[in-house]
C-alpha cells in the first residue's frame, strides 16, 4: 500500500510483510518467554495492536509457529514478503530467496507462503488491512521526518549505480532496520520503532532514520562486492578474528563477510548522511565500536581520503580496502609489541 511519495522514494506498508508481522507480535504477547528469540517484534500498547490481538489466534496455526521457530535469522520473513505477489505467493522473477534459504530450518519458502496465504484467507486480512489506512497514514505522518532536501541521488552518485526504486516501508510491529532488495532492481529500508508505554507515542530520531534509510539502501550493493572481493581471503579471516577478539556483537559473528559488510555500510551512510546534519553525533560515538568494530572511525577518515582517486566505488573496494585492512591489521601487531613492552618494564 503506497501512502506517499518522498523525493523519488516510495513510503508503504507492505501487506505481506505486516502479516507476518502481526502474527509475530501477537504469538510474542501469548508466549513473552521467547522475546529473546523473537527480540526484534515489538507489541506496543495501542488500539490497532489491540485489534490484531482480536484478529488473530497465533496457537490456530500451528504450522506457522514451527517455520518462524525455526527461522535463524530476522531477516528471512523480510525477504520472503518482498518475494510475495499481492495473491501471496512466491514471485519466481521479482524473489531473491538464496540467502534467506541459508536460514530456514523447516520446510521452504514456498511452504510458508503458503501458510501464510492460508492465514490471510481464514482472516480477512485484505479486507482489515484497506480498512487501516488511515492508522497506516497517520504512522507514516509521524515517524518519516525527513530533510526537506533529501536527494537519493546521493546513493547512485556515491556507488556509480542505478536503482530501480528506493521503497521505506516502516513498521510498528518490529525495532530493528533491513535492507534487502529483489530482481527487479528495487532497493528495500525496512525500519522499526520503539513505542513507549508512558508517553504513547513511537520514538524517533530523524538524523539517525536518514543514517539507517542510507545504510539500508547500501547493504544491496556493498555485500556483492565483499563477496566478490574479499569473501574467502586471508585477510579477512585476519579481520574477523581481530574483531571477535574484540568483543564483536553476535549478530555479526555467523559469517566472516558481515564484519566487512557493516563496516562499509555503517561508514558509508555516516559520510552520505553528514551532507544532510551539520551537527551530526561524531562516528566515534557510535555504539558498535566497542563491539567489534574498533576501526570504524578510521575506515570513515579513509573513505574520505581516498574514494575519490577510484573511478568508481567497487575499484575503490578491490583496490584500497584489502589496504585498510591490513594497516588494522599491522596497527594491531604494534600494539600487541608495545603491550608486551610495557608490561616487561612493569614487571
């Protein structure tokens, strides 16, 4: 469902996705002992939250709760819902499902499709979600704050790459962010907000959505290259373990390519985002740094330095980037030489 047009971006719910969605927030609210397996569903204490409770019976459908049960990562009923027609079935030439494949412990993604077309049926859904367009409009209206001058242009210039369409689609249903994409070009910003209770209102921040909308939107285009580029060198097993070793955050510890993926991305959208904030929270005060990612300020003075001697942002990634690497890499062999000295005169 289109709810409006932003500067050449899309802003939707998505009706495949906000099922999916209610059905995991109203089984969290029967079963809060699994919050730390389904942390990323949010139940706020709203009417609409109220209908869905009203709506749907979570224990009815057995089925489903063994799929997202054995789900092992947040992220594959997001890909699924953007591989769904309106009919909800699985779109062979829009679906990009081999990562969400990665992920899926029971059946298939057409299995749970299935499912989840089933379950539409039995409730009416298509007939609840038209009826709440306006509690859709009025969400949209009070979370996408955006700058006036918010050009998405940013992103193809920075990357040297054409999309398709750039589609938000928030949720009060979930609190974390994805960006996903299909085969058809179209570039997803999934994003969730908090609701607090005491204030009944969802919480936001407009400097950090536009951080997010651009580290979303990067995540399509940045993974391909780490792929091709890096996936499988010695230098990224070198990487990885010099971040594990430093406390890295579980959700990045599955595989040695996500280290990379979010390092790029998370310095990427702070530089595309600074156009847009004069006052923009220093990088050095993001809170993944002490999780792993202890070089982020310094691949954010990098990239400002030497992009521009590349022609285009995958040569600046092949070329200079195994360089950043390994200048952590030496930088940290110094500071292990040091300790030891140090440690020598103390003794």
């Amino acid at each position: 469902m289109l709810i409006k047009q932003y500067n050449g971006m899309n802003i939707e719910i998505n009706k495949q996705y906000e099922l999916i969605s209610a059905f995991h927030a109203t089984f969290l609210l029967k079963h809060p002992e699994l919050k730390e397996k389904i942390d990323f569903v949010e139940t706020p204490s709203t009417e609409y939250m109220q209908e869905l409770v009203n709506l749907i019976n979570p224990d009815k459908y057995p089925e489903i709760i063994k799929y997202i049960m054995n789900f092992t990562d947040e992220s594959v009923h997001v890909d699924i819902a953007i591989g769904m027609n309106d009919s909800y079935e699985i779109d062979n030439d829009k679906a990009k499902l081999d990562i969400a494949k990665r992920y899926i412990e029971y059946g298939t993604a057409e299995g749970f499709a299935k499912e989840i077309k089933a379950l539409a049926a039995d409730i009416k859904w298509d007939e609840f979600f038209e009826n709440h367009r306006k509690t859709y409009e009025e969400f949209v209206d009070e979370v996408c704050v955006f700058p006036k001058d918010l050009d998405l242009i940013d992103i193809e210039k920075y990357y040297s790459k054409k999309t398709n369409n750039y589609i938000f689609i928030p949720s009060m249903l979930i609190n974390g962010g994805f960006g996903p994409s299909d085969n058809c070009g179209n570039l997803y910003y999934f994003k969730g907000f908090r609701y607090d209770e005491k204030a009944k209102e969802f919480l936001y921040d407009n400097e950090y959505i536009v951080e997010c909308l651009f580290h979303e939107f990067s995540h399509p285009i940045v993974n391909p290259l780490v792929d091709k580029y890096l996936s499988g060198s010695s230098i990224l097993d070198d990487f990885y373990e010099l971040s594990r070793k430093n406390n890295l955050h579980p959700g990045y510890s599955r595989l040695k390519e996500a280290v990379m993926y979010e390092y790029l991305v998370r310095a990427n959208a702070y530089i595309l985002a600074s156009k847009y904030f004069e006052n923009i929270d220093p990088i050095e005060e993001d809170w993944i740094i002490q999780y792993g990612f202890t070089y982020l300020p310094e691949l954010v003075k990098f990239t400002k330095e030497n992009l521009s001697k590349f022609k285009t942002y995958e040569e600046f990634v092949e070329k200079a980037i195994p360089k950043f690497i390994n200048s952590c890499l030496i930088e940290k062999n110094k500071l292990k030489t040091l300790n030891k000295g140090e440690q020598l005169w103390k003794n």
